[in-house]
C-alpha cells in the first residue's frame, strides 16, 4: 500500500521557508531558485488541499495551518536527519549504544571508560540517559545499566555493584563535630530522591528509629542533584560514596554517620538475550565488570 507522504523536496522546501518566512532566503538556503521554491511549495499545498502561506506584495505568512504542520515537519525532518547522522558513523564500525542511569554514567563509569577505548579502539561505546527499564524491541539500545532488581524480561544480566548510601551533608552543618548521631539527623531536613521515596524511612529503621518525617522534604530525581543541594546546606541526604568521590576528597561533602543502607537492589548490566553474541558487547561486558569487581574490592 502507497503511503500518503509528500515528497522530501517539497518538505524540505517548505519548512525552509516557514522557518524564515521567506521563499527567496529559503531558495538561498537550499541553492534552488525561488521559481522552484515556490513550485514545490505549491505543490505541497495541493496534495495537503490545505493553504500554508498568506501570499501579499509584502512577502509571505504562515497560515495557523501552516504554522502547526511546519513544527511537524521540522521535527520529523529532525529526527531523519540525526538517523541519517548516526547510520553514516557506524557505517564499518563497532557500536555499542548503552543507556544509563545518569550519576552513575557521569561520576563512575565515565572516568574508567578511557581504559576501555585504549584496550578496545576499535569499539566506539555512546551513553544515552535512561533511569527505568524499557522495551529494547522499541530502541536502538544494545545494552543498558541500571538500578534495581536484575528483573528484566528477555535480557542477561550481570551484577556489578550495590549502593550502600550513608548520610552526607556540607560541612557546615556538622558544626565541628566529627559525626551526627541519628536523632539529630532527624532533626535536620532531609533531601529525598524521587526514585528511592523510602530510602531514608529504610536508613532509620535499620538503626531500630521510627521518624514521622522521614518522607517529607524536597525530592530530587537524580544523585547529582541531591549532591548539589547538599553541598549548598539545604539539607542531608542519603547518597552512595562511590558517586561522590571527588566531593568527599575535597571536602564539599562529609559523611554525617557512617551507618550505610544495605539493600538486595545493585546496579547491573543488562544485555537482551538476541545481543549476548556480540563480541563488542562481551569484551565490554567483561571490561565493566572486571572494573566493578576491582572497585568493590578496595571498599
């Protein structure tokens, strides 16, 4: 079956010329005359039977129809070219195209991945940010990391590391006191993180407390975020050392209380199970958890 599309020529054409209101700049733009500008443009108001532009002795204007379907075209006309874009870099290479949760890409892996790159040059490895689990069926992802419980239909999955958060603030509020004893953190506001709504209840409960407010607070999504607004002395929050490592050696942050969170949840790397025979995606799933297994092992 045909499908009902305008030709790319006359789209482009035409969001050319909405975007600068103009036939003869949009004809500038694309190298093409302003007789040939128009023509597709005339041609695309007829196959859509919709008029796009206002014609007057003053130039052109987007009718509200025109203004509506060039935001449209300009965002598929996008998307085709960033696909475009991508198809051409991997063309003869290898590719792994990784989502990860953000913090954890940023503040741990990122720093080890030059070491990938110098063993494997061959394998260029791209990071997309992704917090929840998804449909690899509906992406062009061949692996991701994440946090959580390795439940993941269709995928193989490899452990790499847990959180084990503690109670970090500025150092500010310790007021030159080494530690914060549990009851006067329940004191102090506590920063929550939107994806782990029961972690501080579960902190205070794993040291025998019950705290009424244990989640009330400003909640965050990411670690990052939890880390800024600690650093800034709005409150205490419960964050994995690991994820804060150059914070805790420069003394922005501290450690409050060295009581961490156990949990059964860990980071993992999660492989679909079409993909496990790739030889790009087993030297780098070998790679990172060869890397998790050294990092745990010096905590």
């Amino acid at each position: 079956m045909r499908r009902k599309i305008p030709s790319t020529t006359a789209l482009v054409c035409f969001e050319a010329a909405a975007r600068n209101e103009s036939f003869t700049k949009a004809a500038q733009e694309l190298a093409l005359t302003q007789g040939a500008v128009c023509r597709q443009i005339g041609g695309l108001e007829a196959f859509l039977n919709v008029e796009l532009f206002r014609r007057s002795r003053r130039g052109v204007k987007l009718t509200e129809a025109g203004l509506s379907y060039s935001r449209q075209v300009a965002t598929q006309l996008d998307a085709v070219e960033r696909d475009t874009l991508s198809v051409m870099r991997q063309q003869g290479a290898n590719v792994i195209e990784l989502a990860v949760v953000p913090t954890f890409g940023t503040q741990w892996l990122l720093p080890r991945l030059k070491d990938f790159q110098q063993q494997h040059p061959e394998v260029t490895v791209n990071l997309t940010n992704r917090t929840r689990p998804f449909l690899f069926a509906d992406t062009t992802f061949d692996a991701a990391i994440y946090y959580g419980d390795a439940d993941w239909s269709g995928t193989q999955s490899h452990r790499l590391m847990g959180e084990n958060p503690v109670p970090v603030c500025s150092p500010a509020l310790l007021c030159n006191q080494g530690t914060l004893a549990p009851q006067r953190i329940a004191q102090l506001p506590l920063l929550q993180q939107s994806t782990r709504p029961y972690a501080w209840r579960q902190w205070f409960s794993s040291i025998g407390m019950n705290v009424e407010r244990d989640m009330t607070g400003p909640r965050y999504e990411l670690f990052s975020m939890l880390a800024q607004a600690a650093m800034h002395e709005m409150g205490i929050a419960l964050i994995p050392p690991f994820l804060i490592q150059r914070e805790l050696e420069e003394g922005r942050l501290v450690v409050a209380n060295r009581h961490a969170l156990s949990s059964d949840k860990a980071y993992y790397l999660m492989i679909p199970e079409r993909k496990v025979e790739s030889a790009s995606l087993r030297a780098f799933r070998d790679w990172l958890v060869g890397q998790a297994q050294a990092y745990t092992a010096k905590i």
